[in-house]
C-alpha cells in the first residue's frame, strides 16, 4: 500500500470514529440489515477531481462489502452533472459513510481545482506552482497529494527535510556578527550532504551572500515584478529561484513571466473551499 | 482540562509531528540553544477571534519555557494590525511552533468570523445559526468551537447523539410499506428515551405525518420562503423548526424572518477561509 | 462493521494481550501445532444469551482458522446443558481463546439474564427498563448491549449526550440565586437543540419548576410509591417520568404500577454475576 | 510510578474517555467554572476498602487542582457510614470525576471484601487464597490488586508465565502416546529454567506421572475432601498442592482442612458484586 | 497467530514507517507501478538463520502482492553463497521492502548464528545456554526466538515473571539486619507460588543461606572454575544452578565441565554482529 | 523538547514496558518502598559516550524523583574506570531503571565509539563519516544522533527524504529505453525542487551520464582506490562524491586520500558492540 494510500486510510478511520463514536442511530435504527442501496456521487459544479482513494477507504472501511465503481481518475477534469463515482452495497453503510467520503472528497477536489486554475495561469512559462506548509492539521499528505492531481508540484514536506532560512533565521546570527554565507557553510558542513538548503532573501543586495554561501534556492520574498527580474539575472542560474509571495490568481502570471523557476502558493491550501459534490442515492431494485 | 482543550492538545500534537518528523533542521543547526525571542500574533485583516487554546498549546508542547501573554479572548473581535498573543521564550521553540499555532487559529478565527457574519445578519430575530456535519475530519470539536466562539450555536455532535431521520432513510421504509409516522414511533420505542429525533421534510406535505409521529424536531431542506412560512404555521410549535439548504448571507435575514427557530449553515465549517494572521518575531534584547 | 461489533474486536485484543502477554507458554510447548479440537460452549445453567461477537472474536483474533458454528443468537433463553455454539479449529488457538471468549459472554450473559428477569417484572405495564452509567469501565458499548439483548433499554450514552441536572447541579445554581426553571431555559438556549434534557427531582414540590423550566425528563429519585403516583399525575404527560433508587426485583412491579414511563437500574450492570458456561473440549477424530 | 499505578491511571484515562467523549454537558453548561465543591466518599455499607488510587486518578486526572484527603489504606476494614476519602476542588471536576471513581472503588472494595471473607474462612490453616484468570477483561491488574488488599495472593498473572497443563492439554498428548511426565519432561526441557510448572489432575491415581514428571505445582481440580486428603498424603510435600472447583463460603474451611497450600477461587473475579458507596457533596462555603 | 508472529508484525510496521515516513521517492518517482522484479536473499557468509517471519512480514506489509518462496527454515545452517529465500512481485515493493527485512534478517541471523557456535562449545555437556536481559530495546521476544533458533535457550522474560535477587537487593536488607534466607522466605509467602525464585551469590558461602532460604535456582556470579565446582557440590541438586559472568566462546566448555545446569551470556543479544546477508534483485522478464 | 529527546522518550517508555510488564517482582517484594540508593554508572572499557538522554529518561520514568547528576556530555571520551553519571533516588526506581539505561547507553556509547575511530583514521583529510539505513529498527534517531556524538555525520534520513538511484533502480528504466541521464531529468522535474538526487555507480564509465542528468551526488559503489581517484578527476567537483562499500578501518584512510567528499559505513550501526558499562549501586547512608 502506498504512503499517500495509509495516510488515506488512517484520515478516514478517524473521521468515521469521530462522526459516530457509538453508532450511527439514525440507520441502525430505522434501515433494515439487509437493505441495499446505489448511489452515485455527483458533482453540482466543474472542477479537477482528487480524493478517490478516501472515497473507497470512507465505503469500505463502513462495509467491505461495499462495490465503488466508475470512480473518476484523480486529476480529471469534470463538469457540472458528471457522476463521479457510483457506490453499491448495503444502505446501511452507504448512509454511514457518505458525509466522511464527500467530505473528503469536496476539500481534495477543491485544492485540485484551485491548484489547476494556478497552473493553468502559468502554462507554457515552465513555472512550477508549488505549495506550503500552510496545510490542514492532520491533512498534509492528503492535500499535497491534490496540489499534485491538480498539476502542482510540492515544495519541502517539512521542517526536517530541507533547510528553509527565514529573515529571522539569519536576524539571529547577524546579531552574533555571523553573516549569512557563514551561515550557510555552516549548515552544509554539518547537515547531511542529501539536505537542501533555501534561503529567503527581501532585498536584492541579499542574493549576493546567498549566493556566496552555497544557497540552493533563493526565495525572494514579497519582491516587485522588477525586482524579480533583478534577482532572477543576478542568480543566473546558479541556484533554484522561487518566487513567494502576493501570489494571486490575478498575479500569478506576470510573476512567472519574471522568469523564476517556482512560485509558491499558501492558498492552495490554507483556505480550502469544498467543492460542491454530493450523493444521490437510489434504493436498488 | 476541558474535552475541548484535551482536543486541541491532541491535534497540536499530531500536527507538530506532522510538520517536523525528526525535527526542524534549520533551528538546530542555525540557532543557538540559549537564544530568545518574543513574537506577537498580528492581524493583518479584521475578525473574530478563535483558537486561543491552539496557540498555547503549540509552543507550550513545543517548548515549557516558552510564556504566551496579552491573548485575546476567544470570541473577541478586532481590527486589522492588532496585537492578538505576545510570545516570548527560547527562539528555536518560538520559530518551530509558529506555523502550526498560525495554521490553526488562522482556520478557526476563519470560522468564527464567517459565523459571526451569519449571526449579525439575524440579528433580533431571536434565531440560532448551527453548524453541521461538513467539518475539517479531525478537528470537529474545535471548529464546533469555533462556530460557539463566533456567536453561533452547535447542531448534533455526531451520528451516535441524535436522530436525523433524511429523504432517504424515509424511502426505504416506504418501500416496505411503512410510513413516516410508523417510522417515527418505532424509533422512538427502541431508542433512549434521551435521543432527540430529528426528521427532514421537503415539502410541507410531509410536515403531517412527522408531527403525528412526533418527531422532535423538522428540519424543512431547501423549502422557498412561502413555504417556509407555512411550515412553521403548521408546526404550529409542536416540534422545533429547522430551515436548511441555500443558505447564504444574502438570504439568511430572510429565511429568518420566516419564524423558523434554526437555521444550519454547512458553509460554517466546509470551506473554512484562513483569515489572514501573521507571526511577527523580534529578537530579545 | 457495527459500532458493537467493532468495540467488540478492540477488547477482545486487549484482552487476549493481557492474558498473553508473550505467548500461551502452555499450549505452545505441549500441543502440536497440527493438532485440531472441537469445542463446545455449554450452559451450567440457564439464562439468556449475549455475547456471540465476543465468542467469534476471540477465536477468529487467536488463530483465523477456527469456525464457530451453532451460535445461539443473542437474547435467546436457555437451559440447562444447552450447547451455545461449537467451535472449530487448531488446537492451540482453541485452548487460548477459550479463556477471553467465556470471560466476556459470561458477564454479558449475566448482564442479558438478569436485565430479562426485570423486564419479566414488569411485563404488561409498558414500562421501558433502563440502564445506567454505572457500567464496567472499558465495557460500556458490550454491557448496554445485553441489556437491550436481555430485553432492556438504554439511558444516555455519555455525559457528552444528554444533560441529567442532578440536586447537586441545582444547588450551586441555588445558592447563587438562580432557581431551576430560569436553570433549564439558560440550558436549553445554550445547547445544540438536540440535547434532551433530564432533571432529577427529590420531592413533589420540585417538579413544577421543572415543568415551567421545559424539562424533557423528570426523573423521581427515591420517591414512596405514593409520592410516584402524585408525580405522574402532577406532571401529566408533559414530560417523560422515569423512576430511580431502591428498584429491586421486588419492588420493580409495584414501581411500574404508579405509572412511570422509565425505570433505571444500576444493577443491571454495577454487580454482574458471571453466567456458569463452560467450553468441553474435544479432539478431533 | 508502580506498575499497578500505571495500570490503574490507564483505565481510568479510558474510562473517562468512554464517559464523555466531547465533554460533560451538563456542568459545562451549569456550573460556573469558579465553583468549588467539596465531597465525601462515604461507605453505605461495610467491607473492606480497595481503589484508593482509582480514586486519586480519577479525581487528579479531571482536574489537578482537586485535592483527596483522608483516604483510607487499601485493606482497611470499614463500617457503614465511613468516610473514606474527601475531595475539594472546582465543582465541575468533582462532579465530573465522580462516577469513574465510584465504578472502580465500588468494584475493586468488593473483590476485597469478598477475598477477605475467604480469607477469615481458613484463618489458621495456612492455606492461601489465590484468584484465577477469571478477570473482568482490561482490569486484571486493579482486580489482582484488590484481592491482595483483601487479604488474597495471586495465581499466575497470564499465560506467558507459568505452565497449566490442564486435561485437555495432556488428552492431546495420550492421543499421541505420550504420557503425563514425560510430557512434563519435554516441557522441561525446552522451558526457560525459571516457568514455573503446573499440572492439573482429575483422580488421585494421576498423581503419580506428575510427580515423576516434576511437576512444580498439583492441582487437584473437583476434588472430594477425602480425596484431597488422600492426594495431600501422596504428594507428601515434593510439590505445592493447589485444590480449585467447587469452592464457596461454605465449603472453603473443609478444603483448607485437608491440607492443601492453594485454593484458587475464581468468584473473587468472575462475579464482582459493587459494594455500596456514594459520594455525598457539599458545596464550599 | 503466534506472540512471536505479532511481535514481528508490530516491529516491521514501526520499523517500514520509520524508514519511509512519506513513502519511498525513489521507487515512486523511478520505477512504473506495474513493473515486477523477482529477488534472492543471499549469504555472504556462512551462519545459522533466523527472521524469516520478518522477512515475509516486510513484504507482504509492503505489498500484500509479493510472495516469498524457498524460505529456509529458522535455524538451519547455511553456507556462503546460499539462498535463503525468494521474493517475486511488484518491484516497488520489492525495493521498499528490501532494507527492513535485511536489517531483522541480518541480526536475528547473527543472534542465532553466535547462539549455535556457544552451543556447540559445549555439546554433550548437558549445559544450557541461556539469554539475558541485555536485549535491543523493542526487539526482546525477536532476539529470544532468534536465540532459540540458535538453538540456546531462554531466561525469564522480565522483571514481572521470576525473581532474581540480586547482591543489591540482598545488601539493602541486610542492612537493616535480614538475612537471604529470612528474606526468600519472605518472597515466597508473598509471591505468587508459581513465581520461580533464583539468587545471585558472589561466594561459595552465601551459598547455605540461599539453600536455607528455599531459592529455585541459584547464580554463582563471576565465580573461578574450581569455585563453580565447589557451589555445584554443595547445591547438591537441591537447587538449579547458573553460571554467569566472564563467559566467552574461549571459555564455556570449561565452565560447562564444571556440572553447573546454566550459562546465561549476555553476549548473545548486547553485541549483535549482523551476519552479511545481500538481496540480489533481477527483473521479471 | 528536541525532537532527539523525544524519540528517547518514546523508546525509553517502550523498553520499560517490555522489560517488566506488570512490575518488578522484586524489588516491590524485596525492597522497602523507602530504601534510597546512590548508584554510579562506571566504564569497564574507554570509549567515546553518547546516550545521556536515555540515562536521564529511563531513571526519570522510572521515579521522578531519581537525580542524575555529573553526566559526562555525549560525545566525550573517557577511559577505564570513569564515572559517567550519578544516580541518586529510590532504591526501587534506581534497579527498574539500570537496565534499560545500560542497555541503551552501552549501545550508542558503542556506535560513537567506533564512529570515533572512522572519524580518526581520515583525520586531516576533509572527508566526511556517515551512516546508513542499516539501523537498528526503532532505533534510527537515537543511533544516528549517536553517529554526531562520535564525529561522524548524517546520511539521507529515510527513503522519503532523498532519492537514491541504485543500480536496480536504473536497470528498470534501462530495460524500458530509458537511460540515466533521462531518467534523472524525469525525476528533477516531477520531485519537489528541495529533493536531492543521489545515483549510485559500478563503473566509472556511468558517471557521464549520471553528470549529464543532473545528479546532485554520485555515489562509487565498491570502487577499487584507483577508479575512485578516476571518478573524483572525472566528477571535477560538478556533484558531491561519495565512496561506499569495503570500508573498514584499515582502509578508510586510503579511500579518504582519493579525495572523494563522503564516505559512507553500514557497519558503523548494523553490527554495534555494546560498550562495557556497568551500574555500580551503593545503599545511601
């Protein structure tokens, strides 16, 4: 089973728990056992799909007996009406685990759908849209998973993975008189040689020790369009360039025409909206 | 400890080790043990605040030694460039708990202050705003929280609290010959005389038959305003009166108006917009 | 999987880990591992049945080759000899889960005969017999499910699912000068409107306030009979009369005969008395 | 912190989860959160006193601030209308920790009072009471506990420490043509030097191939007092004797009579009657 | 399934998670989802084998697709070039799976491989090879099937199944004037009677103390060969007898000659050297 | 808390768990609860220490009220007979927890001391010491933090933190048409920009298409002394190189002399000697 297939499987496990710590009473009570249903999962307006996976983990989880069929490839594009999924199986647990797939399902399909309009921005640039660690608690590999079914790319997974040095990072050691190429052979002479390193940098002149220290990527952080073009010539290509900040979907084109190599983008993520999927169900003959 | 602070600690704790499996490497290699910082939690849009917990949590779990003061209330309102929490302890901690504390109370402020729109908009009208069941999965309690933090009110917890008797669950005992009302009593003689019962109607013809079984509670599901009004007519009082579905800020007020005494809002907690929140940090003298 | 059947699995494993931390040293070094048996679950005494879930998962956690046949369903009355169910498979597997399986269905047979002996009591007065919170701790799900197995109803689940305000509730409320009435209308605007709301009382006098205040139960605790036939009629269908303390098999008829709607018995489930069975184990020809 | 200690904080951690998974409503939302209360646990009936430490942690775990003062000793003999601990704290803490801590107190005082009834039965002879693995599943720590408080020693804690060879055990073996001791040699041989080796016997005839087997323990199940005799006389002190079934109030000083070390009676366990005990509470001036 | 099988199950689980927390990048990003590879687990060296259950359990946890074929049977010997099993499947599993199940492999068949050569040593002797508790943190019960496997044997498992009493604990009660013999005494009439008691003693003359006092076994602890000769004289069968201390493969057969029963070898677990064992991977044509 | 420390923590708690399940026989029977003891932690062989996180956790765990004081600082060598550490405390708390401590202390105290001799033998050289993946299971945080103490430095994490394209990996691609260098193009632009790529060679000729591709690392793979000087004049400093395989103490310094940048050492953590180290435990006056 796949990392991202696990981290499906434990989200959904305790989203069940939490929707029905002893029970469903409402089916329990009033579906007879052996009622079946189908049911399809719809959606009521377009978008990029992603979440399958959580979709057959929130059915099958309820009731292995359960059948998904027709399930959309993550990162399909679809249009309103188009019938996502279609879900057969003992009414009981297509009831029980409708709210916990649709919820799901509508949040990954938003970050999808949102990350495409991103990426769509950009085509033919060879920007790469990335994400943030301002993900849901709980939910990153789920929502780094839709940013990538949308066509984004990932940045770090987190903080033990790759160095990020943030203006405060480096306030702290120019306190101490130690600059930032300092810095910077510093953490390579005791880092693992795997480990990344990016720094972040709010003015031109920075790229200068940046670059002197070994930088791999340079953030530029909050730059104008000007200024972009500025660093991006001044690194020439001896380090990654990624553009942060003020990225909008308005913005985000003139950014990539700077000619960075990466933009990242905190909203396709931190402020997910749920796109609008539901369940129609039908009792089967 | 209250089951609300005992989840934030749990989610805290899940989503630090999220965010740094085998810790944060830029810390430990470029800051120094004995550093310090203060920080303070600035808005950078207007709001309502919620979350106050998950900031405490977040650098206290990251760090004991770490004091977080000047914390606004929950439920407070404030204006863009506002203080909301000043931190102040080692740095390494300070830097390593600041996007997980932001993360959260980002999305739960997000929540309050989308709630306490609804609920300005009803003002007077003596109606309650409810949440449902289209939460973040793992965080229900908190964005439950969140939506009281921002003046609304809570619907069920879960599916094991009360009944919610859908369209659905309704058809299939039709197909057996079995009625609403039948329905309805069955449930009631098997279940706790403690379980609320909640029924769903779409048309006010159904309202009769859910009286006669008497249910609890009747939640009329996308009813146009007429229909609303009539609903609560014939209800005459016997059961609370739920208005759910198409519920947006520009028709709350309306659907309020109607005399319906609750009013659910799945957009409370489905599509949570981070409200904008930054961590300004400052090196201690 | 139901929510029972799954609290089922989850103390079946812990049990069988508390009884075996490191391995059956007995079996696993006498009994070949090829060696079959059949078992039989047979009654040393009569009573009603519950705990079949907690008899396949014992066996089928130990060793998935093992079939239990001739499962008795649970609520159903036995005799004296009577074979329960039979149980098939290797040898080993047979002998450790022996221990776990009569463990758990001795208890909830306990539980299912003595809650059946109450319900017999006061057959034909349509009184529902009810447990309460005084539960084995860990066990609640399996011990409220023999009670219904045995004929019974349940109370709340939880203090998370219903208020009950007890005297002592009140009387902090009390001595800050706010009466019961003005009590239950500031819980009723402040709960889900989901939340039933139990109120007990300790004299006749008390229940018009609780009346005025919209309680859905009333609970009379420890009221003489006479004071149980005043309260019923005081309260006239206004709300659901339940009867509590001193409910004996003795007294439970005469209880039921003043017209409460629900009495609680803590001893359903405070003083289980293990039901006599035992598993005759055979080898396999 | 003991092993018992650690078990009993366990339990009760999963008890007060399994009580309130999203809180106590009722006081959250009627007791103020500044109220103090204090409380006594006072016996209704007399015994003997076990699950102090239950007590402690239900309270503490609730609520640090909450203090218990005059707690009796476990083992402590008591009358009715004892107090055995007091409690004062924030009233929603105590009234919120109050029933896990009666669950437990009330259970474990009765395994030992009736433990110490046994126990004054064969006073003078010697002879220890032991319990069996007929525990309440998840409480085998705090129920062994309890019968040590009463005055009881414990039997083998699992199936991983010490060998049982019951019939069944050695009926597989004859099957095969193998007989008792040299089943017991083989056991021997392959067993770590510190298992502890016990067998079971059914006629006094058996007792010869335990004892050429070396069997460390014989226990001699269903016994006639006569024949009890007659086996204490056989084995003449080259293994401990332990006399199991049958065992009650009535017939446990005729059994110690005969000589035995052990008696081993499963219903200190299996059939746990709660002892009365409440909790009387008092606001705090 | 075995305790044995469970601990290997729930020590690869943790080990794969450890070892890839968001998935394997390489094998995802490199090699196509429907490619399968076939592989042999070669020896490099010449040993015993022991972890073929850790060897099934990292690739089927990895890929329940994978099968393993030709394992060799725990404990057999093998040479250098040997196949000790076959893996066929997914060749991203087989990728995945590869580390784990080499790093139990190779120590468990080290743990059984120096096992069989301290056994050989004193063959015909009689002697006993035993662990300690000088165990990998988390890998005990894996550590002591391998050192069965090897063909050793085990001593108790932990602190909570057999007493050892050692110098220390005999010191701090002598210091307040209780003897070994006045102190065993009072371990057994408080233990369990199924718990085996064994002492350490320094010198030959503790050792009449430790007879008087009842022990099971008796520790000479660092004791000279001729000194080891005279304790097992003066046991005189009454006591098992172990030799502990300074034990090397130099040194056994001596040690064994000497009469003592036991010789537990810290060795065999602290200082595990993995036995080189490669996996060779080929692809399915 | 570090990330480090936590991990000590959780193995800590994990060790003590399985060492004495339900307790310590005895020293609960044999020692008085308020015996205290000083106790020393003694080097029986020099060494360079690491572990002190693990002797503070398993004592602190063990009685909170244990001092451990003058604890030699990770990383420092020390000869025969130095004192490591100080325990002080409950005599009880101080023999539960010397075990573990040992047991753990000896372990990485072994793993730095042989990464200390690596780490010597290229003395001058400018070379880098790192670990590998074959750690022990569950240990991997604690060993490699042991590696630092001993000099020596990090590899990758785990396989979700780096890619390392092995010849199987290569060989797939290759058999599909698909060579390194394009393969390694494929991984740049699909993988986050912070992943670094590491291509593991047989043969000198293979390193222009791993330059070609981009490839961050190189890594000669069992390169005989000549090839590796080769492969560094070829390399020309366009990608770390990374010497693996053969490397032992007597060769490590020629393959330093050829002027690769990292050298990487299995056996640093796959086979780790315990380091004699011994708890010399004296009653307190």
């Amino acid at each position: 089973m796949s990392a991202y297939r696990e981290a499906v499987e434990r989200v959904v496990r305790a989203a069940l728990a939490e929707d029905a710590p002893w029970g469903d009473v409402t089916s329990e009570h009033l579906i007879p056992a052996e009622a079946d249903a189908t049911a399809s999962i719809v959606a009521r307006e377009s978008g990029v799909f992603a979440g399958g996976a959580a979709v057959e983990a929130a059915f099958e989880q309820v009731d292995e007996r359960i059948r998904i069929t027709d399930l959309v490839d993550d990162g399909s594009a679809f249009g309103t009406g188009a019938v996502l999924a279609r879900i057969e199986g003992p009414a009981r647990g297509v009831l029980r685990g409708e709210r916990i797939a649709l919820n799901l399902a509508q949040r990954l399909s938003g970050v999808a759908t949102l990350t495409a309009r991103y990426v769509a921005a950009v085509e033919g640039s060879g920007v790469r849209i990335v994400d943030t660690r301002k993900t849901t608690p709980g939910l990153r590999m789920l929502e780094r998973y839709a940013v990538r079914a949308g066509g984004g790319r990932n940045h770090r997974f987190s903080l033990s993975d790759a160095v990020m040095a943030k203006d405060n990072h480096l306030a702290v050691l120019a306190a101490q008189g130690i600059g930032t190429a300092e810095a910077l052979r510093r953490l390579r002479s005791s880092l693992p040689h795997t480990t990344h390193i990016e720094v972040e940098v709010d003015r031109v002149e920075q790229i200068h020790e940046a670059l002197e220290g070994g930088a791999d990527t340079i953030m530029l952080d909050n730059f104008a369009l000007d200024d972009l073009r500025a660093g991006v010539a001044l690194i020439g290509g001896r380090a990654v360039v990624e553009a942060s900040g003020g990225v909008t979907l308005e913005t985000v084109a003139a950014i990539a025409a700077t000619g960075v190599d990466v933009i990242s983008v905190g909203a396709l993520t931190h402020s997910v909206r749920a796109l609008d999927l539901g369940l129609d169900i039908a009792l089967r003959a």
